[in-house]
C-alpha cells in the first residue's frame, strides 16, 4: 500500500507540469523505472497500475512517454549500475520500485566532487 502511495504522489506531483509542457512541445518523455523482477506476477501488477495512473493524467506510452525498464532480478547489489544506465539514457524521469532504489538513483544523478 506504502509503494501505492508513493507512486500516487510522485504521479500527482510531477504529472501537472509535464502535461502542460508535453502538450506544447509535443515531446515524448522517457521515465527510467527500477524495479525488482519484471516476470513477477506482483511487480507487473504494481507497473500496470503504474501505466494505468500515468494515462488517466493523459501520458499514453508510445506516444507522449516511454518507459525504461531496469530490474536487479533479485540482486539489490545491481542497483549502482541499473541507476547509472538510466541516466547515461538521460531519461527525463526515474521511478524506483522502493525506498531502497532512491540511494544508488541519487548517487547516480548527483555530480561527483572531481566534477565540480
């Protein structure tokens, strides 16, 4: 349910600004997802409704979005590198499939000091 209400949030909240700017420059959006296991019945469940919030606020995938799946399969441990191809993807969005996914996604967006 927690999961749900994330997702809900994160929809609700960066949903607005991005209809309003899709429609104008008619742009197809990538959102980069990490999830766990793509092939289990729960996951694809959790990603359908996923799918389902994202047209209900007008976001049709293959026309105005696009979705970059990335799954660890059951190893967490991918998680670094799942995140760091996502933004070498520049995706213009990355939803993580838990709290645990939100850390190697920062660290994978956040400049590193020999960069600055």
């Amino acid at each position: 349910m927690g999961l749900v209400v994330v997702l809900a949030l994160t929809l609700g909240l960066l949903a607005a600004p991005l209809a309003a700017e899709a429609q104008q420059t008619g742009k197809v959006y990538r959102i980069g997802v990490l999830t766990n296991k793509v092939s289990d019945p729960a996951e694809a469940r959790l990603w359908q409704a996923f799918r389902s919030g994202l047209r209900e606020r007008g976001w049709i995938e293959g026309q105005n979005i696009l979705l970059e799946f990335r799954a660890t399969e059951g190893n967490t441990a991918r998680l670094p590198e799942l995140a760091a191809d996502l933004v070498r993807l520049k995706v213009d969005l990355i939803v993580a499939r838990a709290s645990i996914w939100v850390q190697p996604v920062k660290e994978a967006t956040s400049p590193s000091p020999s960069s600055s």
